[in-house]
C-alpha cells in the first residue's frame, strides 16, 4: 500500500466518523425525542378516532407519550451510572 492509498482511506474513514456523530447527535438530541412524542401522540388520536373508546381522546392519548418519555428518562439515568462504573 503506497502513501497515496493510506491517505486517501485515513479520509474515507474521517468522513465516515462525521457521518457518525451525526447520527448520534440526532438520536441523542431533544429535537429527536419531541418529534416522536409528537407522531406518537398524532397517531394514538387518529387510532382513537377510528375506534372510538374513549371518552376523552385527547387525554388517553397523552398516555404513550408520557410513556415514551418516561422511557428516554430512564435510559438517560442508565446510561449515566453505566458510565460512572466504568
């Protein structure tokens, strides 16, 4: 492998690193978690719409949001005290 090759897979790899972080700013970031309460509280409406449950769509609907959340809040704290251990 001569110097011309080296350099041109340490930039391949550089760029593919970029690409990386990016997607996990993306999934790490707020922005990321309140589109998908959002979707998830849009759906959740549309889906009590079409069955008709519930007395009070609006409000059972909050119910898989809150969930999601909940969820995310305890990967954060999960992930920190993995993190302190190691």
């Amino acid at each position: 492998m001569d110097f011309k090759e080296l350099e041109q897979e340490i930039k391949g790899i550089k760029q593919r690193n970029k690409r990386v972080e990016l997607d996990k700013k993306w999934e790490t970031s707020g922005t990321r978690k309140i589109c998908i309460c959002i979707l998830t509280y849009i759906v959740v409406v549309i889906y009590s719409y079409i069955v008709k449950n519930y007395d009070n769509i609006f409000l059972s609907s909050l119910v898989p949001v809150i969930r999601i959340y909940i969820i995310y809040f305890i990967i954060k704290i999960h992930k920190e005290n993995l993190g302190k251990k190691y």
